[in-house]
C-alpha cells in the first residue's frame, strides 16, 4: 500500500474514533472527585515528569517506550481510543511529535491537551535547522531548561485537579531540586573533559543544548529530525573532521539505527585513524520502565557519565548517585 494511501486511512481512523469516543458523551471528560486523574504522555521524559509531580494523585500512561523515535510515531488505534478515554494529554511539542500535531489540533477540540515544552521562553530555545520559525525541541538535554518542562507539569495538574495544587507544588519542588542537582553534577563531569576533546559526535543532532549547557562543539550524522537523511557528502566531511582532528570516540543512540555511526568508523578506518564508540546515550526516549535509567534524572545521569568517562574526564562509573550499571 503507498505511503500516502495508508496515511489518508490513518488520518480517516483517528477522526472516526475522535468523533465515536466524544459522541459517546461528555462525563468521559469529566473528573470524578473518587478517582485519580487518568493521564496519557507522549513520550518517556514527559511522562516522567508528570508522573513526579502528580505522585498518587494521577495514574500517567506513555505511548512512546523505550527505543520509540518521537519524531516519526504515528498514532495507534489504541493510542487514540487511550487518548480519547484520558482525563487529559500531555505532549511535548516544538515538532518533536510531528506526525502527531493535527490529530493533537482535532483533538484539543475536545479535551484538555497540553503541550508542555511550547510554555518555554522562545529565548531558551535554538532556532531549528531545518524548519524556519521552528526551535530544536531537544530541550531535555539541558537540565536546567527541563525544569521549566516540570513547571508547565505542575500548571497543568493543578489546572486538572485544584485540590491537589498543595501536593503538585510539594512534588515538583523535590524534583526540581533532583534536577539541580543532576545539572551541577554535569557541570563538574564535563569540566573535568579536557577542552581538546569536547567534541560530540552523535548518531543525530539531539545534544545542542547539551553543548551550549556544556561547552561542547555537537556534530550530529542527521540533522534535528532523524527524518532528515545523512548524505554521503556530509558522511566524507564528518570522517574528514574525525581523521583530522584526531577525534577517537563517537557515540550511537537507543533510539536511531547504528548504520551511519558504522559508515564513519569504517571512513576514518579506511584513513589510517581508529574511532570507537564512546558508548550507547539516550537522545530521544529513555531507559527500560523501573530501571534508573527509565526515569529522567536516571538518563540524563547515564549519558553525563558516559560521555565524561569515554572523553577523558572524570565521573564515577556508577553516576552521581551510585545508581547506573557501571559505565566502562
């Protein structure tokens, strides 16, 4: 079936069932006081962060698991019946979602939706490459942007539920202040980094904010969208600047195919200079659920340390609160 074909039936489906579920009546979108809140997140980091600041009082499903790239998921039958059921969607925007954002327009209609990366100052964000007027969504790599993330989170709860405002704003202090914590902890790993050697090369361009965060020069094989194709002339340059500049260690990424990371390494091989993989980050979705690194401060903890330790600076194997699987 072509591509287009099947989107159009796609499209015909969500608006079907859009239209069933609502028709159904308005008490599904009502919140009875005897319950929690029923919640359903776009992806893992801002399902984990809702989930820190709702604690017991609402019940968060992710649509996006472990290895899920955000940038190209399309909505499920499930999803939709999931969405339409909850009491409300949250999701990150900035066309992160981007095959999600017409049926979250449709959606809004209807229920109460949130997109809680769009509540940043427009002077937090960078400009997007490829999109004009757009900003590079990626923000979750600079902790200290990502706690304007969990305020949105916080609003947004105590908007839903204006009972447990108290318990929203308790929550989300402890967890802003876990997340500066992780923030200072990546300011001393990555100082320790010499300064020769703050070069990220990553499977995509996922860790701007890092390196603005970091003082780190980024190259990412694809642009901001792994929709975006590495051509083989980026490919040469990118071996070129690794043969060069002596670069010895990139990195690949749970959620984008390995085969461009492949093709560099084999450049540089085929040029006499030797690149390994630094080791595995998390650029657009988290850790297995119930592992540290399934929670936003276990992942961020796991690329910081990673990236210090195969970089030549200084980090403890086990990350700042002795809670990773040890990083080699």
């Amino acid at each position: 079936m072509p591509d287009a074909t099947r989107r159009g039936l796609m499209a015909m489906v969500a608006a079907a069932l859009l239209g069933f579920m609502v028709a159904a009546g308005p008490a599904a979108a009502q919140t009875p006081p005897a319950r929690k809140l029923v919640i359903v997140a776009t992806t893992g980091m801002i399902a984990d962060a809702v989930r820190q600041v709702a604690g017991d009082r609402a019940e968060i499903k992710a649509l996006m698991g472990p290895g899920v790239d955000p940038h190209t998921y399309r909505q499920t039958r499930s999803d939709i019946v999931a969405m339409t059921q909850a009491d409300a969607v949250m999701w990150h925007g900035l066309y992160l979602e981007a095959q999600l954002e017409a049926f979250f327009v449709d959606l809004a209609k209807h229920k109460r939706v949130f997109a809680l990366g769009e509540t940043l100052p427009k002077a937090e964000l960078l400009a997007h490459e490829d999109y004009e007027g757009r900003y590079d969504p990626h923000v979750w790599m600079a902790p200290r942007i990502w706690k304007g993330v969990v305020l949105a989170a916080r609003d947004a709860l105590i908007a839903l539920d204006p009972a447990g405002e108290a318990t929203f704003r308790r929550n989300a202090d402890v967890h802003l202040g876990e997340i500066d914590a992780l923030a200072a902890y990546g300011e001393k790993a990555m100082a320790s980094v010499p300064a020769e050697a703050r070069v990220l090369v990553t499977a995509h361009d996922a860790f701007r904010y890092f390196g603005r965060a970091y003082g780190f020069e980024v190259l990412g094989i694809q642009g901001i969208s792994t929709e975006s194709e590495a051509g083989l002339k980026h490919i040469e340059d990118l071996v070129g600047t690794l043969v060069e500049r002596r670069i010895g260690a990139i990195f690949v990424e749970t959620s984008v195919p390995d085969r461009n990371v492949r093709a560099l390494i084999e450049g540089a091989a085929a040029r006499g200079h030797k690149v390994v993989i630094g080791g595995e980050l998390y650029s657009d979705a988290m850790g297995r659920p119930g592992t540290y690194e399934g929670t936003y401060v276990g992942m961020i903890d796991h690329n910081l340390t990673t990236i210090a330790r195969a970089l030549g600076g200084d980090a403890p194997a086990r990350g700042f609160q002795g809670k990773l699987d040890p990083v080699d």
